[in-house]
C-alpha cells in the first residue's frame, strides 16, 4: 500500500517505520552537530569581544 502525502510516496511496512525513524534521527544529530558548531563559533565571538572590551583595547583603537 502507498500512501500520498504532497509529492513523496512512502511504503508502509514493518520495517519501513524503523527506516524511516533512523533517518530521521540521523538528521536530528547532523542538526544537532551543526547548532553546537554554531554555538560554539558564536561564543568565542563573543569572549573575544568580552576579553577586547575588558582590557582597554577597544578603548585605545577608537578614535
């Protein structure tokens, strides 16, 4: 049996949900991978930052 669903068919069988969920959960840790990158570049800006406004630097460069 197939079902419709827009313009994907999937196949409903006993192990076409197990498939289904592992892909699933195989794209929620890539996604899950990328936000913790993020979170960490986005930090170390913003230590950086902390760290140029802390130590008088950025006071010194500005005109």
């Amino acid at each position: 049996m197939l079902l419709h669903q827009t313009h994907l068919k999937i196949e409903i069988n006993p192990y076409g949900y197990r498939r289904i969920a592992q892909q699933h959960l195989a794209e929620e840790e890539k996604l899950a991978k990328q936000q913790q990158e993020t979170l960490r570049g986005n930090y170390k800006k913003y230590e950086i930052v902390d760290s140029v406004m802390a130590d008088g630097t950025a006071r010194r460069c500005s005109f």
